[in-house]
C-alpha cells in the first residue's frame, strides 16, 4: 500500500519532515504544504526553502501550488519543473477564509465555470512539460450535491491522483466524513482516486480499505494521512507491520514481523530533541522556537492522557527553562 504523508502548512514543512522520516520509516510520498505565488513572485523566500531538493534529501517530496490564475500557477510549475520535480500537486481543498475569498483552495469549487477554465489552461501547461498533476480536493463548497458537477469537471482533465478529503469547505476539519460522495468517486471518477481524512487507526485504514474494494477495486492501493501521523509517530511503522502480517497470514505461513505494541518512547524523545535544537538553531527568541514545539504538542498531547496538567503547562512556556523542566517531567 502507498502511504502519503499530507501536507499541513505550518507544521510539516522541510525540517519536520526531514526528522520524521529520520526516525519514523515508511512514508512513501510527502505532500509539500502550498506554494502560494502571486504577481512578481513566483515563491517567497520560505516557499522557496521548503521545495528546494537539497532540503529533501532521503524523502520523495510533492510540491504543492495553491492559485487561482492559471499563469501564477504555470510560472511556479515551470520554477518546481527546474528544480526537478515532475510531480506537482493542485489545492483545491483549503477552507481557510481569506484563502476562499480569493477563489483558491476550496473557494474554486463553487465557481466552475472559472475552474474549468482554469484546469484547461494548466493542463495544457504541464502536458507540454511533461508534468504529472495531482488534485486535493474536498467534495463541495457548501452542499453536497455539488460534487457531481465538480467531478465532472475533474473527469475532463489526466489527473494523476485525485486525492479527496470527503468533507465540504464549510465542514472546516471538525464534520463527520461524507463516504457517500467518496463512494461516489470511486464509481464515477475515470481518474484514479485516493482517500484522505481521519484515519489515525489500522480499523480506521481497513473500513476504509474495505469501502474502496467493494465500490471499485482498481483504484490504487494508497491513501493519505496527516494528523493520524503527527498524534502517534509510530503510526506508519504500526500500517506496516500490519501489511506484513495480513500477507503472512494470506500466505498461511506463521506471523512474522508483527509490530511490538510497546511504544519507543526513547527514540520518541530523540526525535522531539533533534525538532527542538533544529527550530533553535533556525530561530529566536525563545517563544519563537516554542511556538514551533507547541504546534507539534498539540497533537502530540494525546499521547499522554494521564499528564494534561504538565502539557497545558508546555503549552503555556514563554522560555526554553519552563519548557524544559515540564517536558522532562513528561518523559
Ligand atoms: C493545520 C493544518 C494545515 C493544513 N495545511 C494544508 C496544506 O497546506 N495543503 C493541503 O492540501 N492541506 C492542508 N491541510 C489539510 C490536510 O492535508 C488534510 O487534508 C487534513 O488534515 C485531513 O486529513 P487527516 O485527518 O489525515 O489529518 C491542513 C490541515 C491542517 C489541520
């Protein structure tokens, strides 16, 4: 199965997602957070250091543009093209409010007239370059029935991967999943389609599994996962050593590799302590760095049931001091 890791602007940018796949194998693609280009800049200075290939060594990285006019879009494909990249991914999910007020993200998906447009304009860019584009979507911008329309529309274009996050834009990341319009996809879409949304458990991926093998089983064998990862790092080495039981149990043979349910809390606090000298040497002052480890926390939290006190305590640190003391604590 092909795992992905999704991309979370201010969370899984190079540095994270260099120290995940350090200490945390398995991901097989990284979905780089957006590139947002605009009239005479194609990526700023932090975009621009997120993408670039000497940052991501080790990981199979996909870039991401956010855009609602096909030139911002090309001329940044065309930059991501001379880096090296032939895989570039579309955002046609982001709910965020000034995002949707521009018509990006899913704010593009009420307006289909300028979409399809739009899709024309850089299909036809990237075919000529010879790069794969992939979607992210999610399935409305309001209603439900609007997905329809919009996979219709997706239907015209070779799209790579339409990845689909099952929930409309004004469902945030809070609503129940829609399997219903997901269901929809996999028997109408003519592009091969891959699941994301909530999946932070191995019942969670079988359900899910079980759902796409029933309604079209030609779709690819991947899914993508973001926060099932950020609140249990161990998470892709638990989906593969399932993998490798359910195989080994297909093929009668005795179970070999299963996962220990033992979490490694040792390699755990390296990989925090590696984090947090990177953010160090990276930035100033203290609340700076902190507010980095702090976002991380905030999932990272659900790990610890039994010690909310000393994470509200972490999570409430002005200095590397106070932070420190709780988060020995915790460890
Ligand atoms: C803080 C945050 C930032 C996100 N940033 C992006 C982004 O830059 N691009 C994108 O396509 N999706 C972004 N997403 C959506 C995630 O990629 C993913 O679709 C969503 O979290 C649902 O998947 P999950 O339940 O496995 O986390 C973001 C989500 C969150 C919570």
């Amino acid at each position: 199965m092909n795992i992905y890791f999704a991309p979370l602007e201010g969370v899984t940018r190079c540095t994270f997602r260099n120290t995940y796949n350090k200490y945390y194998k398995g991901v097989d693609k990284f979905f780089a957070p957006f590139i947002s280009p605009a009239d005479n800049c194609v990526m700023n200075p932090k975009e621009k250091k997120d993408v670039l290939p000497e940052n991501n060594e080790g990981v199979f990285l996909v870039p991401q543009i956010l855009a609602s006019k096909s030139h911002h879009f090309n001329a940044a494909a065309e930059a991501l093209c001379d880096m090296g990249y032939n895989e570039i991914n579309l955002n046609l999910g982001c709910p965020s409010g000034t995002v949707c007020a521009k018509g990006k993200g899913s704010g593009f998906l009420n307006r289909t007239g300028l979409l399809e447009k739009f899709l024309d304009e850089i299909f036809d860019f990237s075919g000529k370059k010879n790069i794969r584009l992939s979607i992210k979507t999610r399935i409305g911008y309001t209603d439900c029935d609007e997905w329809e329309e919009i996979l219709e529309i997706y239907n015209k274009y070779p799209i790579s991967e339409l990845i689909i996050h099952p929930r409309l834009r004004t469902d945030y990341y809070r609503e129940p999943i829609r399997m219903e319009q997901f269901v929809y996809a996999l028997k109408n879409s003519k592009n091969p389609v891959v699941y994301n949304g909530e999946i932070n458990t191995i019942d969670d991926i079988e359900a899910v599994r079980k759902v796409i093998k029933e309604n079209n089983p030609n779709m690819p064998d991947a899914l993508m996962i973001g926060r099932g990862f950020l609140r249990n790092p161990e998470f892709i080495e638990e989906i593969r050593a399932w993998e490798n039981d359910n195989q080994t149990d297909n093929n009668n043979a005795s179970a070999i590799g299963s996962h220990s349910s033992e979490f490694d809390w040792k390699r755990f606090r390296l990989y925090h302590d590696d984090l947090y000298n990177q953010y160090k040497e990276m930035m100033s002052p203290d609340i700076n760095v902190l507010f980095k480890m702090k976002e991380q926390w905030t999932y990272w939290r659900e790990m610890f049931p039994d010690d909310e006190k000393t994470i509200k305590k972490i999570l409430k640190a002005k200095y590397f001091g106070e932070y420190d003391i709780e988060v020995k604590k915790l460890f």
